[in-house]
C-alpha cells in the first residue's frame, strides 16, 4: 500500500477509535428491578485494541549493487483485541519514508532531487504488556515494498510485495481510563524481489523512535 493510501486509512482507524470510545462509554443508571454488572476496572489492558504511532529515524534500502537511504519518517496503525491478560493481537498497516535519499551504485554518488523512498507494510502481530511498569514488546509478520520515486512521482525503481518483520519495545504512561500514551523504539526489516522494472532482490531495514497512543 503506498503512503498515498494514508489519509483514508488514518480516517478509517479515527473510526474504529471513535466506534469504541462510544461503546466503552458509562452506560445508563439501571432501571428499577434491572440487574446490574461491575464496570470493567480501570486502566486495564482488555477489550478492543487500537494504536497509532508516528516518528522518525533512519531508513535503508538495497538492491544488488545499489544503496538508498536517508532520514525517515514513519507511521503505524494497528487495530485488534485483547485475548489474554496484557496480551493483544493486531492487524497493521506501517509506513516509512525518506524524502530526498541518498543514492549510490557501486559506491558512486547519484542525486536525484526530489525523489523518496517508500517503505510500506501490512500485517498482523501480538503485544505483551509487562505490568506494573506497563511497558511493552510488540511483533508483527508483514508484507513489505519497497519503491523509489522522483520529484514527478514517477517510480525509478522498485520492489515487489515480500516477507518482513516489524518489532517494538516501549513503554507508555496512563492518560484516562482507556488510553495510554508513550515512547517505543521500532525496527522493521524484509527480504522481497524485484519489479519489472528494476529486477533483481531487495532488503530494507528501519529504524525508528515514535510517540504513540493506545486504546485498549
């Protein structure tokens, strides 16, 4: 998926945050000779899950003799359930991308203003919170490309769908009742094969630091 998809699939996710604040609201005091249920405690990990997280780092990508690679920025969206204590599983979609990188084959320099490199994913994964600290790990297998743009968006180069990885440990403090705000540390890295165009095998590899916000 590229990073033009974004804007609809961060509304999408906006949705599903918004869908579950309302089904988590307080609901009505009972009526009389209604039996009555315990809310669930607060500032647990339980039910539906959701996460979005954005930030920055360092993003490398290869293919054969060519090296592309520059400062990134990056986008996660994640939305699942809780099925265990602290334990959630996910779907994912994850974006990177470095404006103006650079480029080299065989060591020698080649500008190219304006171009970007995109790194996109999809996937699915697990979280496991390590209470009562409420840090966390998270993985996840995805579905990884790789393309490289110039300054008219035409595609230079570019890979086809392969296997990858993404990992996260952070740690996140409370922020209401549902929510939970932090800092993580991110990398992904995947092994795909060439387009059409450009042939030969890519691998990729990020590394991230993101500010992020959980509903679960």
């Amino acid at each position: 998926m590229s990073l033009r998809a974004i804007l609809p699939v961060a509304l999408f996710v906006a949705a599903l945050f918004g869908a579950a604040a309302a089904a988590r609201a307080q609901p009505a005091p009972p009526q009389p000779g209604q039996i009555c249920f315990a809310a669930p405690p607060a500032q647990t990990h339980d039910g539906f899950y959701a996460r979005i997280q954005a930030g920055g780092g360092y993003l490398t990508a290869r293919n054969g003799t060519t090296d592309v690679s520059g400062a990134q920025v990056a986008l996660g969206l994640s939305a699942g359930a809780v099925v265990f204590p602290n334990l959630a599983v996910f779907a994912a979609l994850f974006f990177h991308v470095a404006l103006d990188p650079a480029i080299r084959t065989r060591g020698a320099s080649m500008p190219v203003s304006g171009s970007s490199l995109e790194n996109d994913s999809f996937g699915a994964g697990a979280t496991y919170y390590l209470e009562p600290l409420n840090l966390y790990g998270s993985a996840a297998i995805t579905g990884t490309s790789v393309q490289l743009f110039d300054a008219s968006d035409e595609q230079l180069a570019g890979s086809g769908t392969g296997i990858g990885f993404q990992t996260m440990v952070g740690k996140e403090w409370w922020a209401g009742r549902e929510w939970g705000v932090g800092l993580a540390g991110e990398v992904t890295g995947a092994w795909m094969g060439g387009s059409a165009a450009s042939g030969g095998r890519w691998s990729s590899f990020s590394y991230t630091l993101a500010f992020s916000a959980t509903y679960n």
